[in-house]
C-alpha cells in the first residue's frame, strides 16, 4: 500500500478506507468558484458490493492498494457471473456481473479486457474503448441526407440502443465508443 494524493486516483484503483477495500468506479475533480478544489469518487466495497461517494481535498493523501491486472479474454456469461480465460496460463474465472458494471451489454464473444485481481479476487473489469457492432434496426435512409446534424435512434447486433446520423441504415457495421455509454464513431473499415 502507498498514500497518494486523492487527485491522482483513477478509475479501477482499490483504496483502503477504514480499513475496508474500496474499487474506485469514477474519479472527478471539482474545482469550485471559491474554495479547496476537491476529488469526488464513486466507490464500490469490494466486500459486500454497496456504492458509495466520498469527497477528499485534492492534496489529501489516501491509501491505495496495488493490485495485480491481468489480460482475459471473455468466454460466456452464465446467470449473475461472466466468465473469463487467462490469455497467459487458460485458466478460467467467473466474474460477478456487478463488478463488470453497467458495461456487461458490450461484452463481446473472444473479446480483449483488463481485470484487475485483489489477492486472486476479481476487483474491476476494464473494456476496450470501442466496438464494432451491426445495426439490425433503424429507420429507412432518405435519399440525399449524407451529413446532418441530427441523429436517429438505431438497434445494434447486441440489442442496445444507439444513435446513428441518417445516412447509416440497417445491416451496416459500425464502431461505438462504449466508454462514453455507446455512442457512434463511425462507420466500421471491415
């Protein structure tokens, strides 16, 4: 363990916190008009699964935990738990759907992702940037809209909802960002 500032925490680290483990969900930095800029964090307890916020000056020093990341490759998910291959030894281990976040929807047969292991527990899961997926409904194409500023509403291969420009139509592949909660890029090279 190693005090840090709370400003320098990021998305995936574990802190200790009155002696409990906590996965930081989401670290912000606030800088209000008057007064101490502070670092807000979302937390998830790694022991019961409860969410929970906390608010640190930004020079405030907070434990952080070091943990050990690992490549996997995603297999299946089975009820409430994913289930993933060590890229290095094939050993498998089963993830909590909790953990893996609101995130699970992207999760790709033989996709690439992070997880971050606490003493052999599975503490974070961290997804590539992008996917490239099919749409396989939107509404029909009108001839001569190639650039607009409006989106229309499109369902992709994996049955989430995205918004798409009007020229893209349905069996079109297209790359979404999915760390900014599955938002169109473009459209995919393959």
């Amino acid at each position: 363990m190693a005090k840090v500032n709370a400003n320098q925490l990021r998305k995936g680290n574990v802190v200790e916190i009155n002696n409990k483990l906590y996965a930081v969900i989401t670290a912000q930095n606030i800088q209000p008009g008057k007064g101490t800029p502070v670092t807000q964090l979302d937390l998830r307890d790694l022991a019961t699964g409860l969410k929970t916020t906390e608010r640190y000056r930004t020079t405030e020093a907070v434990e952080r935990v070091f943990i050990d990341t690992r490549e996997f490759q995603y297999l299946f998910t089975e009820g409430e738990h994913a289930t993933f291959m060590d890229i290095e030894n094939y050993e498998q281990i089963q993830v909590p759907l909790d953990v893996v976040g609101d995130q699970a929807v992207w999760l790709q047969d033989g996709m690439h992702v992070e997880i971050s292991l606490y003493e052999g527990r599975p503490v974070s899961v961290e997804l590539p940037q992008t996917v490239t997926l099919e749409i396989t409904e939107t509404e029909p194409t009108v001839k001569g809209q190639t650039a607009s500023s409006s989106y229309k509403p499109a369902i992709v291969s994996n049955g989430q909802r995205v918004m798409v420009p009007p020229h893209i139509s349905a069996g079109v592949r297209i790359v979404i960002n999915i760390q900014e909660g599955g938002t169109y890029i473009e459209r995919a090279k393959d």
